[in-house]
C-alpha cells in the first residue's frame, strides 16, 4: 500500500512539473526568442581607422535574445566615431570596436610598458626577411651568420620574438591588405621590421645589424593566446640567461676576493724573509 501511495505522489508531482514547463516555462522561453530589438548594422566595408559616416550603417530590427550586452542599438553612438578595427557587411558594431579619438598610425608604439621596448632592423635582402611575407603579430627566430668564423646560430635571447610591423622604405608600414593590392605591389616590400624586446635583445640586436648578417624565420602565425605561450617560453630562457651570467660575475668575485686575501697573507711572510 505504502508502494503505491509513493508512486502516487511521484506521477502527480511528474504531472505538476508537465504542466509548469508546458503552460509557464515554455511561453516565458518562446516570448523571450520572440522579443525583438533594434541595433546598428554595418552596410559595407569599413577600414581600420575610418571614420564610420551614416552612409556606412543601417538600425535593423532583431531578435534580442542572445545578443551582446556592448551591442550598440542607436546610430548616434556610431556616427563620427573611428573603426579600431576593420569591420565587414552584416557586422552588429559593438563599443570595443569604435574610438572617439583617431588611431594613431603607430599604435602599437603605444603599448610598450617600459620593461619592452621596440628596435627596428633592416632587413639586408628580400629573403632575408621571408619574401616580404612577415606580418605584424608573427612570432620569429633572428639567425645570424657570421661570414668570418663560418658560423650560423640563433641567440638564445633572440629564439622567440614578436613582430610589431614591416614598413617599407617610406615609412609606410605592411599590412595584409596592402600587402595584397597588386597594383602598389613595388611600394609594399619592407625594408625594415620593427621586433619588441627588452634591453639585452635591444643591444644584441643592434650589435648583429652591425657585425653580421641577420635572417629571420617565421616560428608561429596565428591567435594571440598561442603566440603568447613563446613569448612566455622566451622570457623563460632570458631568466635563465641572466642567472648564470649573476653565478659566473659571482664567482669570479669570490675568487678575486681569495686572490686578494692570500696575497695579504703572504706579503708578511716575504716581508720577515726579507729582514732575514
């Protein structure tokens, strides 16, 4: 009896939670699939850096469920504002991708935080520097060769390093898309890449762009969270480096200090045989 009376109870409370989903849940759910809001689209291309007109987009009528909370819905927080980035037809524009004030042609200058800083190297030959084909953001091994001792190595200190630009021999830096407008092909090959590094790449840098000749070689091209992972492996290496230059000035200094000491002591000892 007590059998039945729990089956009981467990079917009328499975009948309870049918007619909660089907007759409350379920209409909240649809309603909410169904409420509609109005954003900003993009109409046609825009470039990085453009200043977006009203021409450019276009308030379209959407479900609002899902979207974004940065969504931008009226056009008055778009027009006049600056692209950060280049945005494609279709596109719902989102505040991350627009700027009141312009971007700076060197943005990426601006993020250096004191610890890294940039150098620029030229690039001595068309293969030196990939075929033209480096982009910004590539991570890269410098090989040097020098032609005297016959030797070809990669710095330890320079294993990974990243690319802030390619710019050619009018200041103008290389992008993907310029790079791919075939009829300023001659105005887009770098002459120069520009590398982020701390101090001790920055001398050996400017040392090889002297003394040797200087390949690079593409090592990763793509996400920023994976390019990360060596630039992490790099700095690995360069505590590394600098530890056992710390171990080696330390212990040249204990055996100077001991060099020091038994000349003291000796010095007495000469100094009686010589009154002797």
């Amino acid at each position: 009896m007590k059998y039945l009376k729990n089956k009981t109870v467990i079917g009328i409370g499975c009948i309870l939670i049918g007619i909660l989903v089907c007759f409350i849940l379920s209409p909240i759910y649809n309603r909410s699939l169904e409420a509609k809001t109005k954003v900003v689209r993009i109409e046609k291309y825009i470039e990085k850096g453009k200043i977006i007109s009203d021409e450019d987009i276009k308030v379209v009528e959407v479900g609002s469920y899902n979207l974004p909370e940065q969504i931008i819905k009226s056009k008055d927080e778009v027009i006049g504002k600056y692209a950060v980035t280049e945005m494609y037809s279709g596109e719902y524009i989102v505040t991350k991708k627009l700027s009141s004030t312009p971007l700076s042609q060197d943005e990426y200058l601006e993020e250096l935080d004191g610890v890294n800083g940039a150098i620029s190297v030229t690039l001595q030959s068309f293969a030196t520097g990939l075929s033209g084909k480096l982009l910004s953001g590539d991570i890269v091994s410098i090989i040097t060769t020098d032609t005297s001792a016959g030797t070809t190595i990669i710095p330890p200190e320079l294993k990974y390093v990243k690319v802030l630009a390619t710019t050619t021999s009018e200041a103008n830096d290389v992008d993907e898309n310029t790079r791919n407008k075939k009829d300023t092909e001659e105005e887009t090959i770098a002459t120069t890449v520009t590398l982020l590094v701390n101090e001790k790449q920055a001398r050996t840098l400017a040392n090889l762009e002297v003394m040797q000749k200087i390949h690079i070689e593409l090592v990763y091209r793509g996400i920023e969270e994976e390019s990360n992972k060596f630039l992490v492996q790099q700095q690995n290496i360069l505590e590394k480096i600098e530890k056992e230059v710390t171990e080696v000035t330390e212990g040249k200094e204990e055996n100077s200090k001991k060099e020091t000491q038994t000349e003291q002591e000796q010095q007495p000892e000469q100094e009686g045989e010589a009154d002797e």
